[in-house]
C-alpha cells in the first residue's frame, strides 16, 4: 500500500556479531547494532527509542517533508547506543508501552502509509 | 500463546445499527457504539481512548491483579462516548499517534500476552 506513494524497502540486519554480542551483554549488544547499521546512515535518519520524542500522526506525517530519502533505525532487545542516537536527525517514541520488535514494525509501517496519506490527502487517515 | 496464561475471546460487534449510525455522523456513530458494547459491561472494564492514561508494559501488566474478568473495548473510527467512558474502572491510550482498528487490536494482544508474561514472571518481556 505504501508502494502507491513511495519506495520502500526493509531491511532486517542481524549478522553474526550482533548475534553473538547479545549474549555479552548490553553495552556490547548495542555496539553491535552500532556497527552494523552505520553504513546505512544516509538522507534524514530516525530511530524508534523510548527515550524519543512522542509524536502524533501529524507531527509523524510532517517527517515526509524533511528529506526524500528517509532511514528509520528499530533497536534490538536493548535498544540502540547514545553514541548512535546521536547521529540522529530525530528520535521518536512509539509508545510508552514496550513491542516486539515484529510490533513496532507493524505500527511503524502502518504510520508510514497513514503519513503519506496526510500528506496526499487521502481520506485513510480519517 | 495468550491461552497458555488464561481464557481470551475477542468479539467483533458490528450490528447494523452501528453500520448506519457511521454514516450520520460522529454523536450517532459513538452512541451506536454505547448501545453495542454496553451488554458486556461485567467484571473490570477498561476502553481504549486517545484522551486515557498512558502507562508501560509494566503497569498494564497490574490490570491482571485487578480482576479475574477483564474487558477491552475499542470503540470504531470516532471513538467512544464520554458516557461510555464514564462507565469504565480505566481508560488507557496505547499511543499519540493513531493506529488503524487491526493495528490496535495486535498492540493490545501482545501487551495482554507480555503483562501477562510479567505477572507469571515469565522471561518473554525481558
């Protein structure tokens, strides 16, 4: 659905060194993660983060005006290091309540497509 | 996965009336929604409202203490009436931002099966 207004593709980036980072611990979890998406970090990039600033699905739908090219980075189990939520051109909080990884992906996608329609304006959003 | 931790049965009531009432209007279509939801009304009963108590995974798992007969509602595209909230022991918001009736309904699922998961002190939440 969201193809009709945008590209978009997913990429889930779980390698060997995250895989094995996670049974270390937390520090070395989220150096992983780090690591492995850094190469990615191009255009206006966002993460998902508790710690992130909660947003409406307007204030959502306005992100589509910042740049064409739009990353947004999901956490593992620990989230993402502060070194990384740093490069950020933004950092939002889906919820105060705490989703699966599979979850967030859902609710993000499902924003994704509700902000593109704002901004179209196509009657999904209403 | 929830039915490993208690009984669970999610009812879609979607009557006639309630089809018609969409179509006049906002104050018609949540009155609808009232005279739908309210023969439900039993044990502890919490609505989902954007205007409800934001809490996190951890205090919604405290739900489960409070009754061993607990009832969701999720009112249609307008919400719910205030005299139907009036009528609730909670009123909880799962987001600022607005997810679409199936979206909703798989965020509450999991917060059932993660609270559910603390409260039994099983490691999923984790």
């Amino acid at each position: 659905m969201i193809k009709r207004f945008a590209d978009i593709e997913c990429k889930t980036v779980f390698n060997k060194n995250i895989a094995q980072s996670q049974t270390k611990g937390e520090k070395e979890a989220k150096i992983s993660y780090t690591k492995a998406y850094e190469p990615f970090l191009k255009g206006y990039n966002i993460s998902l983060d508790v710690r992130g600033q909660k947003i409406d699905s307007f204030e959502f739908a306005k992100i589509f005006e910042k740049s064409s090219n739009i990353n947004f980075f999901i956490g593992g189990a620990y989230g993402l290091e502060d070194k990384f939520l740093a490069k950020m051109d933004k950092v939002i909080s889906l919820s105060d309540l705490t989703y699966a990884h599979k979850i967030a992906k859902v609710v993000l996608f499902e924003q994704i497509y509700r902000g593109l329609c704002i901004k179209a304006n196509h009657p999904y959003h209403k």
